[in-house]
C-alpha cells in the first residue's frame, strides 16, 4: 500500500529529486555568476565563512522544521504550529536563563519537553479527537505566540550564556554548529524511519489509514508520534533562534516558519495527500526555500516584491513535479521528434 507512490513515480520515469535538485542548481549558478565572491570561502577561528556557509546556516530551522512536517505530512496531516511552537521554545529558554540561571542542559531539556508537550497535544486533538488537522494546529498557532507572551511577561529577554550561544554561533568541523545538528537530526530520522518499522506505519496511515487500523497498526499512537517529533523539531528550530540573537522575541521569532517548513516539504516531493516521504528532499526544499531569498536579497529586489518573487519560483518547481505537467512535456518532445 505505501509503494504505491513509488511504483507511479517510476512509470513517469522520472528521479524524485531531480526537479528540486534542478531548481537548486540554477539557483546557485545564478549566484555564482551575478554576485560577486559567492562561492569565495574562507576559514577564520577555524570556522568556515561565506555565501554558502550562511545559506546553510540560515536555512538550518527551515530544515529542521521541514523534518518534522515530512512526517506529518505524509500521514495526511498539517502542522500550522510550527512558527508559535519555535516563539514557545525560545520564550523558555530565555525565561529559564534569565529568571532561574538554570544550567544549560537543564534548559534544553526543558525546552524541548515544554515542545514535545506542544506537539503531544495537537497530536491529542487530532488523533483522540478526530478534529481536523488544519483546525487542531492552528489553535496552537494562534495562542502560541501569546502563550510565548505570557512566558516572557511581553518582554525581550536577552542573555549571555556560552553553551546556548554555541548553538547559533558555534562550530564542528569548520561548519556552524547548527549545521552539525540538522544532520544529526536527519540521520536519526533517517535511521528511526528505514530501519524499523515506523517508516511503515506512518507511510499506511496516510495511504489508507482505515485498511491500517485492520492490518493492526494503531494508527492513534502513530499520529500522536508524528505531532510529538515536529514539535520537538520546532523546538530545537527554537534553541538555534533564541541562540541567534542571544534572546527570545516572541513576536517574530518562527514568523512564516509553518508556511516555509510546508513548501519545503512539497517541493522536496512529499505529497500533500500523504502515504510516501522524502526526507532528503525536504532538505532539498529548504536549501530551495533559503537559497532564493538570499538570491533575492543580494539582487537588491525591493522587499516588498520578495514574498512573490519567493511564490512565483515555488509555484515554477511544484509545477515541474506534478504528473499534468510531465505528461504535457512528453507530448510536447513526443511530437517534436515527430516532426
């Protein structure tokens, strides 16, 4: 039931990743050849420093957030939260420095509890509920930023404190810390999704979730657990903004990000109907996603224009991966040839 995505894939003859991999490469030649030193890199204090570093430190969030929405997306689900849990999480954090010096680790932990907790129960009001998904989460997406809030009594708590600075502003290996954290993440899940059983489970659920329930899948517990991993996804997305900025602003911390984290998804090649995910590509998308706007920004296209700019290519690649679009161009080259 959860090949059924791949077989079709492979009668259009095509590669997953080959529209989104495409789009990323005419990205970065565009950059390469219209803005100067973007591919210059250099090391300073043993990190690396450039265009390309900050397209990947920038777009570590996006990845993240776009980890966690691949799941929920491929059990036929949408998770609107995403922006408020990450206000949530950085409000936390900073709330735990500043007003308790807790220790770093403790702080983590908490934060990515407090973020589980956000995902646990939009997990809840769709799973033991039957509410629908888009209205669950987005309970949570209006009252996070004011629960975030509350938490910081309206404020902007800044801070200074070496470990959690080292989550934005450190590194491994020559490349930002945060960088280090998105593989780790996406290997984890790479492993947690091929390796065992899981993988399986969600593909069913969102390929036919009732012919599941009678094979024995609990299908309850399934999306309980896809809400709960995109929440603590939203939370480290969180740790790496509060780290940026050393402080928690819980108005704009996660703006846009639930709308990012689902463009990366789709154009990645994950389907909105649910049933088959592309980890990989997710990552693709918001590499995508990231690339364009710093494209746009050194391209000193006014602001104003960038939200269109950002739609009109976004809307260009998902147009490419749709199955209309690839059978018009056979029949296009088909009569060609012809002629």
């Amino acid at each position: 039931m959860s090949r059924q995505p791949e077989t079709k894939q492979k009668q259009r003859g095509g590669i997953p990743l080959f529209w989104p991999l495409a789009a990323l490469a005419l990205l970065l030649l565009y950059n390469a050849v219209f803005t100067q030193d973007f591919l210059t890199l250099t090391i300073r204090n043993g990190q690396l420093y450039g265009s390309l570093v900050d397209i990947l430190n920038r777009g570590a969030p996006i990845m993240l957030v776009a980890i966690g929405m691949t799941l929920v997306i491929s059990t036929r689900g949408v998770d609107l939260s995403v922006g408020a849990v990450i206000a949530i999480s950085g409000a936390i954090a900073a709330w735990l420095i500043v007003a308790h010096d807790t220790p770093p680790a403790l702080v983590i932990l908490l934060t990515l509890l407090g973020a589980a907790l956000c995902g646990i129960w939009n997990g809840a009001l769709v799973a033991f509920l039957d509410i629908q998904p888009i209205v669950a989460t987005l309970i949570l997406m209006v009252a996070g930023r004011g629960i975030a809030q509350l938490i910081t009594q309206g404020q902007i708590l800044t801070f200074r404190d070496p470990v959690i600075n080292f989550i934005a502003g450190g590194s491994l290996f020559y490349l930002p810390f945060s960088v280090t954290i998105v593989v780790v993440t996406l290997a984890l899940t790479a492993v947690l999704m091929r390796w065992t059983a899981l993988g399986l489970f969600i593909e069913s659920v969102g390929a036919n979730e009732p012919a599941a329930r009678l094979a024995g899948v609990n299908t309850t517990v399934v999306k309980v657990f896809v809400y709960t991993f995109s929440g603590i996804c939203a939370g480290i997305a969180g740790l790496i903004a509060v780290s940026n900025i050393s402080g928690a602003d819980s108005n704009n911390a996660g703006l846009n990000a639930e709308l990012d984290g689902i463009l990366a998804t789709v154009i990645g090649g994950t389907s909105l109907n649910g049933g088959r995910f592309f980890l990989v590509g997710s990552i693709v998308g918001a590499l995508i996603i990231q690339t364009l706007t710093t494209t746009i920004l050194s391209s000193d296209v006014p602001p104003h224009y960038t939200l269109v700019v950002k739609s009109v290519v976004v809307l260009a690649v998902c147009l490419l991966q749709s199955d209309a679009m690839q059978a018009s161009i056979r029949r296009l080259a088909t009569k060609g040839g012809a002629a």
